[in-house]
C-alpha cells in the first residue's frame, strides 16, 4: 500500500512540474509576444511623429529632406510595424506633392532661362536655344506640360537655323566667288557633277533662263561659256559672272548666242538673268 501511494505522488509531482513547464512557456509565449509589440508600436510611433511633423497642410521644398527620411524609415519596416502607421497616407499624399512641388521648380526655371531670350538679337553661333532644348527634352511630360513658352523656344531655333543657313548660303557663294576659274566648253560637261561651284550656276541658270525654248539641238550639247566672277562690285553685290549659249536656234535654224550674267547678292543667293541674245 505505501509503494502504491508514494508512486502515486510522483506521478503527481512529474504532472505538475509538466503543467508548471506548460504555464511557463505560454507566458513565455505571450511576454515575448508583448515584448515584439511594445517594440512594433514604438517604431512605429516614431515613423508617426515624423509624418506629423509635416502634416499640416503647407508642404514646401523645405520639407523634402523631412519627407524623405520619413519615406525611407516607413520602408525600413516590416509589414506589421507598417500597418500601426495611422498616418501613412499623409506620407503618400505629401510624396505626391513635394513632387509637384519640384515639377514646378524645374519647369519655373527653364521658363525664366527661355524669356531671357532676344530674337532680335540671335546669331548663327548661337548655343543658348540648343542648350534650351535639350534641358526641354530632358524634362518629364509633367513637367513639359509646365513650360508654356516652349513655342517661343521652338520659334527662337527657327531663327537660328535661318541665322545658320544664311551663313552657309553666304560662306559658299564667297568661296564661288574666290575660286570659280571660269569654263568653256559643253553645257552638258558643266555643272553639279563636275563640282559644287559649277552646281550652284548650273542650278541658277537652270531655275531662271529659259534657254530650252530657244535651241533646236540638244541642250547638253549647246557651247557654254561662263567668266570668273568680278568680286565686290558696288553695283552687283558680291559679284558677277557673263555667260553665253550658242547652238541652232530653234526659231531660224541658224546658229544662235544667247548671253546673260550670273550675279552673286550680298546675302549669298545666286540669280541668273537673260541680257540678250543675237
């Protein structure tokens, strides 16, 4: 009977030392468990204040170093520490606007540069307009929507490409005028496949004297005679150059010479005109 008895109390006391060990480790549980909480709920009240700090409806760019250490502590978190932020759409509301913000400030800015511009006063080497443009192109289509004087941009390049092609036009007919030795010879061996300064008289004579309607032969095989140009005249502009055609007149079937000058005007561009012809 006491053998019966004693291991009754030792199984009794490995039970209660097994409920005790149950006891401890639930409350171990649920102490661990308060303890992460306790932890998730201050960090997530600090992420709060910060977002509080700027919460009160004028957001300036002032407030972007605030706002974005605030967004990089709220993505610092876990998922249960982001859903005790109460006041994480004002952190997503205020990202939005400090965006705007400098969306603005770029768009405020190419604007100030781009009415800084005188048409008046643009040149062929001008670089401001392309520098313009490419911070233009640079910007995002929010932003672009934000410059409306970008038509003014556009009509500045106009002139500065007019400006840069003025310049060509003029820098080629003087080049013309400098080393054109003259020709005679074929209408056909003259012109743009012999070399540029043969093409741009060739071109002119082509668009302004009607010598087709005079010959009877083929044109390519009319004599063509064309001089060097005489530079710097007062009266002709930067210079003027006689030619004359002869061939079989279409008209009376006898040799025919048609004459005229090519003149160079002091803005470069070439024209040609008939004189006469006999």
């Amino acid at each position: 009977m006491a053998k019966k008895s004693k291991a009754l109390t030792t199984m009794f006391i490995i039970a209660l030392i097994l409920v005790l060990m149950v006891i401890s480790l639930v409350a171990s549980f649920f102490f661990r468990n308060a303890l992460i909480n306790r932890g998730n709920a201050k960090v997530a009240e600090s992420v709060i204040a910060q977002i509080d700090s700027f919460n009160d409806g004028s957001i300036t760019l002032d407030d972007e170093a605030a706002i974005l250490e605030a967004k990089a502590d709220y993505d610092g978190l876990n998922n249960k520490q982001k859903s005790l932020v109460t006041n994480a759409s004002v952190l997503e509301k205020a990202l939005v606007i400090l965006q705007e913000l400098k969306d603005e400030k770029v768009a405020d800015e190419l604007v100030a540069e781009i009415n800084k511009i005188d048409k008046a006063a643009l040149t062929a080497e001008d670089t401001t307009v392309k520098t313009l443009l490419n911070k233009y192109e640079a910007l995002t289509d929010k932003q672009k929507a934000l410059v409306p004087n970008y038509s003014f941009l556009l009509e500045s390049k106009d002139i500065v490409d007019q400006k840069v092609e003025a310049k060509k036009t003029k820098e080629a007919a003087v080049a013309l005028a400098e080393n054109f030795e003259g020709f005679k010879g074929k209408w056909g061996n003259f012109g743009a496949h012999i070399d540029s300064y043969q093409g741009m008289i060739e071109e002119v004579i082509r668009d302004d004297v009607d010598y087709k309607k005079i010959f009877s032969a083929d044109v390519d095989t009319l004599d063509f005679n064309i001089s060097r140009f005489e530079k710097n005249t007062t009266v002709f502009g930067m210079g003027i150059s006689y030619f004359s055609f002869s061939g079989k007149s279409d008209e009376h079937g006898f040799t025919t010479v048609l004459y005229g000058e090519v003149i160079i005007k002091e803005d470069g561009t070439l024209y040609a005109t008939t004189t006469g012809y006999y």
